[in-house]
C-alpha cells in the first residue's frame, strides 16, 4: 500500500506542477510568475494548494512634448540719466545738459536669437523715435550684438566699436574734427559697428574684425545696406544714415538731421 500511495502522490503532484517529497511535510510548488509556494499533505492523501498571480504591466506615461516658448514681447522704458550711470561720456562742458538726457531700456533680438535688454542714452527729444524704430527691429529680428552704455568702456569710442557694441551718446567729437559729434548731442546712434563699420574714402577700417564687410551690399545678419527696412525706418522719422556720406562712409552711424 506504501508503493501505491507513492504512486497516487507522483501523479497528483504532477496534475498540480508540483515538485512534491517521498515523505509528508511540505511540498515546494512553483506559481506561474515564479515564485514558491507551499502544497500541504496529510497521510496518504495530498492536498494542493496552488497560487495563481497575475500581474498586469502598467503603461509608462509618454514624456511630454517639449514646446518653445515665444520670445518676449518688445519693452521700452525712458528715465532720467543720473550723473553716476555717465561717469565717462559725460562732463561739465559738453553741449548737452546732463538734465536733457535719458535712458532708453529697452528689449532687443541678439546673434545668439534670444531676447535682451539693452541700454542707450539718448536726448530727451528723440526718446519715442528710438523705442518706435528699436520695436520695428525686434520684430523683424533684426540681429544686434550688444547694447551698453560707453561708459562700460569709460567712454572710449574704439574700444566700444570694438566690442560690436551699439550705443549713442557720448561726449566726444567727430572722428577727426574738432567740432562735437551728433552723439555728444544724444542725437546720433551706431548700430552694430563691427558688420557696419567706418570706412574711409582710400577703403580703409579702423577695426581688423570688420574688414570683411568694409564694401556694400553684403548679405549677412546685423548688415545695414543702402535703402533696406533698417534704412528706411530711421528715414521715416527723419534720421540720416552715414552710409550714404560721399567719400567716407559709416555704415553703423545714424543721426537725426543728419551729420
């Protein structure tokens, strides 16, 4: 009877996917995720007991879609120059009360295609035409390089140049003259001065870096060229543009009312 309950058991213990012992005790079963679970038997007699787990795999949650934020609308906003924020550009002397200029901060498009603030001194009287041809620029993603104060380059005029820097006001005179420049008057503003430089009647630039675009017209970024929408626009509120100067031409260099 020993032989036949053995066999009984083998044959219940394979029903179940059992792997069962000769003797009573615990039995080791395996479910259908792997894990062990436990048969019972008593006598002669096996009882099983099987554990069925079913797992169910979750979803993963698809990543969001990276979306580009819009660029910053255009902001302009005018105060008054205090005498610490013009340590440079400006003195007792100059043909300009430091009462009658003004700060211009304002947003504008870089090479790098962000949105930056800027800063130009400007005289009070010309304040809405720069914040009405700047937001024209901005919109048209005009590219501009950099927009300080000279005085971030105490008020010398090549190193600013150099730097690609845009500015207006300084109190200086014109390039070789010994009369004031319309900038000594905040009436005059270079624009990109490295890819619109200053280019004498011979052909010659005062800047290494701007030698390449020393000849009109020239197709690249921040470029200003005789009667383009940059041109235009300041000729709409009655600016002049240097690049149309005989001989000598200074294609960064826009005033109001010419000079």
């Amino acid at each position: 009877m020993a032989s036949l309950g053995k066999t009984f058991l083998a044959i219940g213990c394979l029903a179940a996917v059992t792997a069962c012992g000769e003797s009573g005790g615990a039995a080791v079963q395996t479910s259908e995720t792997g894990a062990a679970v436990q048969t019972s038997r008593s006598g002669t007699g096996a009882t099983a007991q099987t554990t069925k787990t079913v797992e169910t795999a979750e979803t993963p949650t698809p990543a969001p879609t990276p979306t580009r934020t819009a660029p910053p609308a255009f902001t302009s906003k005018v105060s008054k120059v205090t005498r610490a924020q013009v340590p440079y550009s400006w003195r007792p002397g100059c043909p300009v009360p430091l009462g009658d200029l003004r700060m211009v901060t304002m947003t504008y498009w870089g090479f790098d295609d962000r949105a930056h603030t800027g800063e130009l001194v400007v005289h009070k009287a010309v304040t809405d035409d720069i914040q009405k041809v700047f937001k024209r620029l901005y919109g048209w993603r005009f590219p501009i390089k950099k927009m300080e104060r000279v005085d971030a380059y105490k008020g010398d005029d090549f190193d600013s140049i150099e730097a690609n820097n845009t500015s207006a006001f300084n109190c200086r005179p014109a390039t070789g003259s010994s009369s004031w420049s319309k900038h000594a008057y905040g009436r005059a503003i270079d624009i990109n001065p490295r890819e619109n430089p200053y280019v004498t009647a011979d052909g010659s630039v005062a800047h290494k870096n701007a030698r390449k675009f020393a000849d009109r017209p020239v197709d690249a970024p921040g470029v200003i060229n005789p009667g383009d929408r940059v041109v235009r626009a300041f000729e709409s509120l009655g600016w002049e543009w240097g690049g149309y100067w005989s001989g000598t031409k200074d294609y960064q260099h826009f005033s109001k009312g010419g000079g």
